[in-house]
C-alpha cells in the first residue's frame, strides 16, 4: 500500500495536477490526501487526472475562511470503504484491503492556524482517534510546532507542544 499526505498550500497550479498524476502512475499510489486545497470541491476531470485516470474515490471538504480544505481519495481498486467521516477538522475513512483484509482508519487533518481554534483541535482528535481498535494512519498539517527553531518567524506559542505531549501521555497510559 502506497499512499501521500501532502499540504499543497492551494491548488491552482497546474503543475501540482500534473505532479500528482505523474506521481501516482509512477509510484502507483492507492490513497492521495492534500492538505490546504484552498478549494470546497473539484470537477471530476481534476480528480481524474489528480489520480491518473485509476478509479478512486473521493471526499473533498471545504476550507473554513481563507485556509484549509482538504481532499482524500483511495483507490477501490485496493480498499473497500466502509465508513466515511467528516469532523470540523479531519475527513476518516474507515477502509478495508481488498487483498489481505486489512482494516484500519486514514484520516487527513488540518489543523487550525488560528490560536483561538487550536484548543477545539487536539480533543477532536482524541475522540476520532479513541472511536475504534483499528489501527490508525493519520497525516496531514497539524499546525503546531514543536520549538521556535522551527518558527520563521519570532511568534511562536510553546502551550501546545507541551499540551500534544500531555495528550499521548495520557492515551498511552490508556492503552
């Protein structure tokens, strides 16, 4: 199984598309997620040729103000699709492989930009994440750095590494 997560920081440029499709025929991709669409839907000739013409399915979602939205595709050749979810923040597919049975959840996320909205962010994917036993692929832009090295600039706010720390602390001991 061979898939990408990409934040394509809007999606008006031809070039990504051909990216894309050449990617997926070269590496003969079975899930795409694209981060940052900047888009609420697509044609279906885009989608075709974001996948290079293989039979995938689709679920865009809308970006809220001016960033964000997000698009995940499988291609059903591979997966069975059991489920599909979309929360404020992730789209969850619930998939099933057509060739050994494996079943687990691929989620896409995108995180808030927006510090206001980042509290409401990291319980959401506490619940998605705790819905099931399946195991989990997740990726995606999460928007939180770990350390202002990784800051271009000198706003940076360390509350939410330590809370992400805090989080899988707690779900390990859970578990």
């Amino acid at each position: 199984m061979k898939g990408i997560f990409w934040n394509c920081n809007g999606f008006a440029d031809g070039k990504k598309y051909r990216f894309l499709s050449e990617l997926t025929k070269e590496k003969n991709l079975d899930f795409i997620a694209l981060s940052e669409t900047g888009r609420a839907n697509f044609p279906q000739t885009t989608l075709n040729n974001i996948c290079a013409g293989k039979d995938f399915l689709w679920h865009c979602m809308a970006p809220k103000g001016r960033s964000g939205g997000m698009i995940l595709g499988i291609h059903l050749l591979t997966f069975d699709i059991g489920e599909i979810e979309e929360g404020d923040l992730y789209i969850r597919f619930k998939v099933r492989h057509k060739e050994d049975d494996f079943r687990f959840n691929l989620i896409i996320v995108y995180g808030p930009v927006q510090v206001e909205h980042k509290s409401h962010f990291l319980p959401e994917m506490v619940r998605v994440c705790s819905k099931d036993a399946l195991p989990i692929i997740i990726g995606g832009d999460f928007n939180i750095i770990r350390s202002s090295d990784e800051k271009n600039n000198a706003n940076y706010n360390d509350r939410w590494p330590e809370y992400t720390c805090i989080w899988l602390t707690n779900r390990e001991m859970a578990s």
